[in-house]
C-alpha cells in the first residue's frame, strides 16, 4: 500500500487513512473541520477582496452542526423551500436568507416569508401571484432568469440550460408576461440565474456574455445579480482571477450587488465516507466486494449523477494488479459504486474509506430496504473525531408511519 494518496479529496488526511479509524464504527460519515474552515477562508476572502456575497447552497451541505465553521465567512444561506429556510435562519442567525423554488405552495408561504430576506420565483406567473405579498413584508423578490446558454456536457439531468427545461424564465417568456402585465418589472429587485454544475469560471465568464445578450437592458434597474452555484471555486487550480472578473464586471457594468450560492465548494473535499467489506464473491472474471454502505442508500449521487467517489489508495479499473467491483448490501442489482484496482484484493473486514463525503450526502440517504442511516461524526483540527448523530431503527420506522 502506498505511504500517501496525494489527490485532493484525501489532502485534509494527509493521504493517510490514520489508524485510529479502525476503531469508529461502519458506515460512518466523518466530516473534517478543518478542510471546512479551510474552504470557507477561501470563500471569505472572495467576498472581502471583491465585496460580494457568497451563500451556503444547503442543498449540499445541511449538517448545521458545523455551521459556525462556515458563518464568519458567508453572508447566509440559500434554501430550496421552507424547511432549509427555517435552518438556515435558525442556525446561522442574523445572517441572510434567500429562497428558490420551483414552485411555491399557497399553504407555506406565509410561514415562508417569516424565514427567508430574499425570494426569487421561477415565472412570470409565480411572481405575479406571490410578488405583492413578499414585497409588502419588506423582502427582496427576486426572478430566475434562463439564459439559453449550455456550458455543460455528459449530464443534462443538471443542466438548467438544457432545451424543455423547467427551471427560470426566457427572454421571451419574460415580455411576453409583462405585454400582459406592466406591472411585473416594479415587483423586481433582482435576477438570478443557475446554469453551472461543478465548474470552472470559463463557464461562468461565456454564460454572463448570454446574460447580457438576453437581460442586459433589465439590469440596471436592478440592486443585485446572483449567480447562483455550480462554481468550484475551492478545487486546487480553480481559475479565482476569471470570477472576480465576472464579478467586477457586474458591479461596473450594472450597479449590482453580486451574489454567489456555491453548495460543493463550500465542503469540497470535507468529508469521508468509511466502510467495511463485509464479503467476497466471484462470478466468471469479476470480483465483487460487498460493503456495508450502500451506494444507493449512503452516496445516491454514485447513481443518479451518475458520479464515481474517490476511493482512498486505489485507482481505477485496470491501473492496478487487482481490479474488483464495489458494491453494496441492498437487493438492488444496481446498488453498485464502481470497479476499483487495488494492490490486493480486500478482505471481509477490511476498512475502506471513499472521498469528497460530505456533499450530497448525509443530506440525500435514505432507508430503502430497511438499511440502517450512517453515524455523523465530526474530525477535529487535531485528529480526534467525536459523534454528531447516530441513527437506529425508529429512525427508519417513524417516516413511514405513527
């Protein structure tokens, strides 16, 4: 085995899996508080050296347990609905709260404006129908723009810009709404747009040019610009001077303050996720180890993205002597995370310990096929590593019933 894994995802352990691991129990969740102060310095200093804010996406990241790592260096939080926007304003208090959603429910809005500062809408319709109401309780209203600009490739299930899409309004969805109500524009106090999924600022630079094309002319009447997420700005080598570029381009050219709601970068390689094999199986020329976490269940991104976890010592298919299929426990034939090479095949008992754990994570499981949630443990700056939350059975029984 080699003495160290040099790649990011395992640079918050030193490319070492410490030894006292072998004593936590499995699967686990241990998320790593300093590769978190780390990422939110990174994020702090953005925001000083260019005077935007940047917000948590906890779409990503929602272990609020851990928010006082991140909170001295963002201006708030950005929820999908209700619930995140309750936690956002609950635990990182006195901070900003901003909202997107799809679509908003008549039956929590009114619930909805106690939490949240800033609201955006996703039509013309929505914003006609619940604008008046948020700007008459003193918030921000703000409208998802579509800039009909794809800067992604291989996963359309997150791409906004992709043809059909749902999410923001057109151009020409826009007029066409304000031809039928005038009144539209002076509900507005800014547009948001969304269109990137882990990238970098080349992206965000050509989708701005499209922004300009298409809404140019609105923003100027307009106190801020968010620029939603999909930016990786804490990943080694990511291209900072390209995004202040954009950012100061905003400023310049519109007026606007400038709002940037990244979810990954903010727990970019912070976590882990470790397992044990519980079993070796053969079937023809492919060796299966059976772990006790579950792709399905523990890392859903693994299928749905679909998304291979960086794997702790090991490489991909082929790279070296032995190459074996990970999986796990379920009854799903498709509950597989991917073929790994090793130097030796894994044992049953063997610790195994994947990356980049804590996105998409503790807040996606789920218990299908009865399958127990993984502990949430935090790691300290000096090692030592303490439980935020265990489950159990009634955890798994009290969502399907009394």
């Amino acid at each position: 085995m080699p003495a160290v894994d040099t790649r990011p995802p395992f640079a918050a352990i030193g490319g070492r899996g410490p030894g006292e691991w072998a004593a936590l129990p499995t699967p686990c969740y241990l998320l790593d508080e300093g590769a978190l102060a780390r990422n939110a310095e990174i994020l702090g200093d953005l925001a000083r050296r260019t005077g935007c804010k940047v917000l948590l996406a906890q779409k990503a990241f929602s272990n609020y347990d851990l928010y006082p790592i991140l909170a001295p260096h963002l201006a708030g939080t950005e929820a999908s609905g209700l619930y995140e926007a309750r936690l956002g304003a609950e635990e990182m208090p006195g901070k900003e709260v901003h909202v997107f959603c799809a679509a908003y429910r008549d039956d929590e809005m009114e619930e909805l404006l106690r939490w949240a500062d800033h609201i955006v809408f996703n039509s013309p319709a929505q914003l006609a129908k619940f604008g008046p109401a948020a700007k008459a309780a003193g918030k921000s209203v703000g409208l998802r723009v579509n800039p009909e600009c794809s800067t992604q490739e291989g996963h359309a299930i997150y791409d906004p810009c992709a043809p059909g899409s749902r999410l923001g309004t057109t151009r020409a969805q826009w007029d066409a709404a304000v031809a039928q109500n005038p009144a539209l524009p002076q509900l507005l106090d800014g547009l948001h747009f969304h269109t990137l999924c882990e990238q970098d600022a080349d992206a965000l630079a050509v989708t701005l040019d499209a922004v300009a094309e298409k809404f140019g002319d609105l923003l100027p009447a307009m106190k801020w610009l968010n620029m939603g997420g999909g930016h990786h700005i804490t990943r080694p080598g990511y291209d900072l001077a390209t995004l202040e570029t954009c950012i100061a381009r905003a400023q310049t050219d519109w007026g606007v303050t400038v709002y940037l709601e990244p979810g990954e970068a903010c727990a970019l390689n912070a976590g882990f996720l470790l397992t044990r094999v519980l079993d070796v199986v053969h079937n023809g020329d492919t060796t299966v180890a059976i772990l006790d976490a579950s792709a399905a269940c523990h890392m859903p991104d693994v299928i749905e993205m679909p998304y291979r976890p960086p794997l702790l010592f090991a490489a991909d298919a082929g790279e070296k002597p032995c190459t074996v299929r990970l999986a796990g426990p379920t009854c799903l034939a498709g509950d597989v995370i991917g073929d790994y090479s090793f130097d030796t095949e894994p044992r049953p008992g063997d610790l195994l310990v994947f990356g980049d754990m804590a996105i998409y994570t503790t807040c996606k499981n789920n218990t299908f096929n009865g399958m127990p949630l993984p502990a949430i443990l935090a790691r300290a700056a000096d090692g030592s590593c303490r439980v935020l939350k265990e489950f159990g059975y009634r955890d798994f029984k009290v969502r399907l019933g009394h």
